[in-house]
C-alpha cells in the first residue's frame, strides 16, 4: 500500500461504510449507501479492476439504494394513513 490513491481511497471507504452503520434513519442510510457504492467504484477503479468498478456503480450505488427507498416508502404509507384516522 505505497500508493497514497489507494490509501485515501481506503480512508474514504472505511469513513462512508462508519456513517452508514451510525446512520439510524432508513432513508437517509439508503443515501450514505449510494455514496458508499460510489466511493466502492472509485476504490475499484484505483486497484485497476474497472469490470468490477461498473458493476459496483450499476448495483451498489444505483439499485440497492433505489430498491431500499421504495421498500420504506412503502412500510410508512400504511403507518401515515393510520395516524390519520386517529
């Protein structure tokens, strides 16, 4: 690990991937994924592996967060519409 691009790309990886476990709220922690997958690609990218880096991007950063967004969208909209008929 002598390249300091991999080190600061490490650094950024391990940062991302602590907010996303502090993160408590399910949309938010949605976002700080699509930034982790993003910052996952960059890492990729550095280690030459840019096969991996794309399928990173595509997934990690685009589906799964898109995917978990409209799971919670869909667990809170029954709760709203019991509050309402209170």
């Amino acid at each position: 690990m002598d390249d300091p691009l991999i080190v600061v790309a490490l650094l950024l990886v391990a940062a991302t991937a602590t907010t996303a476990v502090a993160v408590r709220d399910p949309a938010r922690q949605a976002l700080v994924l699509a930034v982790l997958g993003t910052v996952l690609a960059v890492l990729f990218t550095v280690l030459q592996a840019p096969d991996v880096a794309l399928s990173q991007l595509a997934v990690g950063s685009a589906l799964t967060p898109l995917l978990i967004m409209l799971s919670v969208r869909k667990v809170r909209r029954p709760q709203r519409k019991k509050e309402t008929e209170r």
